[in-house]
C-alpha cells in the first residue's frame, strides 16, 4: 500500500520536503480504524503529525501488511447471525456413499409411468446406488388439470396411493434410502405437490410439501400457475437417514436461498431437489441455482428432472445434476432418459468448510436468519 509508480497529485509542500522515514512515521501514527473504511485518504489528506528529525525514530511501526484488526472482529459474533444458532453438523452415518438421479420419461399413462420408475430403481440399486431421487411429478403429466386426476391420497392405503405404495416396497425389498421426487397428493379439499422420502426398512421418514408454488408469466415464453389447483407446504423438510441429513425442496423451492440457509443451519449434508424446469428458465437458472445454493451453504446438492418430451404439454428442460460443497459440478446429463450415478464425499465438507470459513465471518451486527419453526419449539 506504500508503493506508487508514480508521485501522488498536488502534494503539500511540506510533504515533498520530508525524508522516506518520516513519510512512514506519519503513516505509522493512523489509528488502526482509519484503515478499516472502504476508502484509505490519499496522501495530501494525511493529518499532519509531529516530524522527527532522528534518523532512527522511536515510534513503533507495524506494517500495513501485519495490522491485526482485533477490535473489529470483537464487536460480532457469527454464531448469532442464526436465530437460533446453527446446530453443529452432525457427523454422518457414512462418508461416503454413491447417489442415483433417475431421469424418467413420464406419460399420461399412470400404471405404465409407476411399472417404468420401479424398473429405473431396481437398475440404480444394482449400479450400486444407495440413495436413490426421482423426478418432479414422475407419475403424471405436469399440467394443472391432471393434478386432480392423479393426484393420490397418501394416508388411505395402497389402493388410494399405488405410487407411494411402490416406492416404500422397493425401498424396503433394495435396502436403499429413496427421496421419491413428487406426486400430486391429495389430503381432504387440498392438493399438494408433495415428496415422500423412505428408509431402507421402507417406512415414511418424511413428507416435504412444496412451499413455493410455481406461479410465472413471462409473456411470449411461458405462464403457469400452480396455485390454481395446488395448495402450498407449510413446513421446512430435513431428515435423518442412512446417508446422512437431508434437506428436501421441490423444483421452484430452490430459487428461495432462505429455505437452503435454514436447512444448513439445521446440519443438512445434502439438499435434494426434484424439479422440472421448463425450456425457458432451465437453461438460465437450472444449474446456476444449483450451485449456488451448494457454494453458499457448503453442502452437497442433487437435482432430478424428468426426461424431456417436446411433445408434451410443459416441456422439461432435463440435465439432472450433483453439485459439491464448493459449487463444482460432480455429476450431470442432457435430456434424455438416463440414470446418473456418482459418489459423495462427505469429508469434503469439513475441508471446505476450512478453507472458506464463512461460518465464522457472518454479520450478526447487518443480518440475521431466523428460522421461525426452530425458535417457536424452544418457546
């Protein structure tokens, strides 16, 4: 900070006249703050202080580069940028573990897209897959009027929910975890979007409903208003499973940062989303949300498409993807039917979370996240 390739302008006469150690003595007298703000004075604003004529000056110098901003970093604490503190992340049942996205073909041919995505599971538990994450609205065509159509009743048994009923069997009978992407649920007067998530012994372990719902009008590229049949989830969904703790979002959830920033904050490794973006947003946003909500929050994301059909009413974009904890895409694919299987690592996450710690940097002073869910049980 002390070099120029050339003279500051319109230096005061008296400046011109001090030798090399007096200008550094000037600088050494600034009060450690100064230097804190966004934009250091140039040399004819320095205050004038007192000119020693020794050649070795007794003041104590430390050099701009050596400066230990000590008050600053006193005056806020990171952990209370979270409301409540985050939890610490928990440690894993496994480090490592291989991941399955099963991008489906989907039909209007409900029997046949539930035949089709048992088949896709049964190939991915054979690659060796112990998470397995399917599509948004896999067993139906994604398109408001046949939300009522195909929509099931989770809570009424097999028969009402033949979906569900495969999923849980084929967790159970592959020994693997499923984030069972989404199907139109049905619970009283109420649709919902909704993702089921079972354990190797094929039992619910938790039901996330779309919070945000899929409401756009770009006019000339698309218009879609889920609101109009759906209705909206109402909780956050992280679960504990047998491949560590997982956030789950449905399709236009992650545009929402705040959702990702709560379940960070709860200890989630992994953020799985089922979504089907459309040809108009999926090549801007798709994988740029993706990863940034990995880089943000230092976790793992997957993502899970259906396959595209551009004779279909909505056309989805596709490219199913797994992005790592410091953004990098690990795993993706174009738009067809495919079943992408890669590795997670969750040693990586500590190890970023060393690099870059942004845990430790947060503002309480400028922001906080309050996770209103969290701080009302506590109550």
């Amino acid at each position: 900070m002390l070099c120029h390739t050339s003279p500051p302008p319109k230096l005061q006469p008296h400046l011109h006249n001090r030798c090399h150690n007096e200008m550094r003595i000037s600088l050494s007298l600034l009060r450690p703050t100064a230097l804190l703000t966004s934009s250091i004075q140039p040399f004819p604003r320095i205050t004038k202080t007192k000119t020693f004529t020794t050649p070795n000056p007794s003041p104590v110098r430390l050099p701009l580069h050596r400066l230990r901003f000590t008050t600053m970093a006193s005056a806020y604490k990171p952990e209370a940028a979270r409301v409540p503190p985050a939890v610490e992340l928990p440690t894993p049942p496994v480090t490592k573990f291989m991941i399955a996205l099963c991008q489906l073909s989907v039909t209007s041919d409900k029997p046949r897209n539930i035949r089709h995505a048992r088949k896709a599971i049964e190939e991915a538990a054979r690659k060796g897959a112990q998470l397995i994450v399917l599509p948004e609205v896999w067993n139906s065509p994604y398109l408001s009027d046949s939300f009522p159509v195909y929509a099931e009743d989770i809570e009424a048994g097999v028969d009402a929910a033949p979906s569900f009923s495969m999923l849980s069997e084929a967790a159970k009978q592959l020994k693997v975890t499923i984030v069972g992407g989404s199907i139109p649920e049905r619970c009283g007067d109420h649709l919902y979007n909704t993702c089921c998530v079972f354990g190797t012994d094929g039992q619910l372990m938790g039901k996330h409903r779309k919070i945000h719902l899929f409401d756009i009008d770009i006019p000339g590229k698309i218009t879609f208003m889920e609101s109009k049949t759906l209705t909206g989830g109402q909780t956050p969904t992280i679960v504990d499973t047998e491949v560590g703790r997982i956030g789950i979002g449905i399709c236009y959830d992650i545009r929402f940062q705040e959702l990702a920033m709560l379940y960070a904050a709860r200890g989630a490794h992994l953020l799985c989303y089922p979504g089907a973006f459309n040809m108009t947003t999926g090549p801007l946003h798709w994988e740029l949300l993706q990863r940034a909500r990995a880089a943000d929050n230092q976790l793992y994301v997957a993502t899970c498409s259906p396959a595209r059909d551009t004779s279909a009413g909505y056309i989805a974009w596709g490219h199913s993807t797994v992005v790592g904890p410091f953004g990098e895409v690990l795993a993706t694919t174009e738009h067809e039917e495919t079943i992408i299987v890669t590795e997670i690592d969750y040693s990586l996450l500590e190890q970023r979370r060393t690099h870059l710690p942004l845990g430790k940097q947060r503002r309480d002073d400028l922001y906080q996240l309050v996770d209103v869910q969290r701080l009302s049980s506590q109550k």
